[in-house]
C-alpha cells in the first residue's frame, strides 16, 4: 500500500469513527471533539501532500 492509500485509508477510518462517535455521544462531547481534530488534522496532512506533488509535477 503507497502513502496516498495509507492516508485515504486513515481519512475513511477516522471519518467513520467520527460518524460513530457521534451518532453515540452527540455533538459536544470531548471524545467528538477530540476525534474531529484528529480528523482535521489527518485533512490538512493530506492537502500538505497533495499541494506538494501539484507543486512538484512539471508543467
């Protein structure tokens, strides 16, 4: 499995935990909260990457 898969593997699975999460516990609960940072925080790794190879890809 490359990185791009590994990482759209990670956004799915933290996504569906996220679902999860919050179909359980509502919206402000800390584990929600904590999850949709991971989340956000697996987002911005994967638009650094994809900014990274448009930036790299010769024209």
């Amino acid at each position: 499995m490359n990185t791009d898969e590994t990482l759209n593997q990670q956004l799915e699975d933290a996504r569906q935990r996220l679902h999860d999460l919050y179909k359980q516990y509502g919206f402000g609960h800390a584990c929600v909260l904590e999850q949709s940072m991971f989340l956000d925080e697996l987002i911005n790794q994967y638009n650094r990457m994809f900014q990274t190879k448009k930036l790299t890809q010769p024209i």
